[in-house]
C-alpha cells in the first residue's frame, strides 16, 4: 500500500511539473506571459461610415487612425474590437491619410503595409480605391509578423483607406465604404 502511494504522488509530481513547464513555454514563447491587455484601444477618435451593398446601406462607428503614431499602433495590445467609445455599432478601425506626406517620411516605408504584431485576435483587412471599392482583403492572423502590402503593380493607395474589423464581419465585391463623419466624439 505505502508503495501504491508514493508512486501515485510521485506520478502526480511530475505531471504538476509537465504542465507546469508546457504553460511556461507556451506563455513565454506568444508572448502573453508579459503583455498586459486593455479591453479596448485608447487614444482614438470615432467616425461614423457607410458600408452600402446594392441599394442597401448600413451606418456605422470606426476607430480613426489617421496619423503615424496610430497608423502603428493599431489593434496591439488590446483584447478585441472594443465599443468606440460608447458609440455602437462599432465596426472596426479606418486607417485613412496613408499616402500622407507624413507616411511617406516614415523611414521604413516604401509602400502602405499592414502587419498583426501584438495583435491577439484575428482581423479582416479591407483595402479600398478612392472610389470607395474594395480593393483587396485579406485576413491578419494575431501575434504574426508577416505583411501584408499593397500590390507593388497598382500604383498609389488611393485615399489609402485600409478597414479592420472582426473576421465575422465580410464584404463582397462591389461594396462601397464612405466616410460620412470624422471626430463624432
């Protein structure tokens, strides 16, 4: 009997240390262990849009990011899409101004791209023409460090409205967005 339990402590013993090392790793190795999350971004104004499909149109709220130090701060940091600051429904966040001169002397930049670095859940990026078309999506995965550009062979961003929302939310071809009011809050 007193062998049956030592074993079986010593069994527990290793499988408490197991996991504990495995949960370590895997916080360490994402880099969750460290990050300290907010429930929403901050920081950010609010505009209201128009996302119409067909003859349909539906309104609603974005986070604007509309200069350098908002353009890189994005989504990071925070555990999801967040409430606009009160203002419902909220969509997501316009990044808008990216052909700025104030872009163009970001160093590092050669062309507008967008990447999900300190981003912990997935977004749904919706790149648009000037006339408010989209122009290309695509879905960011959380926490990657790949980027996603505008094509090198469509010459200029136009307007340089890049939309992320939620990966539930989708557009199809033909939609439009139009910026109808910056700064409502």
């Amino acid at each position: 009997m007193g062998v049956f339990i030592k074993a079986k402590t010593s069994f527990l013993v290793i499988l408490l240390l197991a996991f504990s090392i495995v949960s370590f790793a895997y916080f360490h190795l994402n880099g969750q262990g460290t990050a300290t999350l907010k429930g929403a971004p901050s920081g950010f104004n609010v505009g209201e849009v128009s996302i119409s499909e067909g003859n349909a149109s539906s309104l609603y709220y974005v986070y604007l990011a509309g200069n350098l130090s908002q353009w890189e701060k994005g989504y990071m940091n925070v555990s999801g899409i967040g409430y606009c600051n009160g203002h419902s429904p909220c969509l997501g966040m316009l990044f808008y101004g990216l052909n700025s001169t104030q872009y163009s002397s970001y160093p590092a930049a050669s062309s507008e791209c967008f990447w999900m670095v300190n981003t912990y859940f997935p977004l749904e990026q919706y790149w648009f023409f000037e006339n408010g078309t989209i122009a290309q999506r695509f879905l960011g995965h959380p926490l990657s460090t790949y980027s996603k550009c505008w094509p090198s062979n469509v010459h200029g961003l136009p307007d340089g409205m890049v939309l992320e929302t939620s990966q539930n939310f989708t557009m199809e071809n033909g939609t439009s967005l139009s910026i109808l009011r910056l700064n409502v809050s």
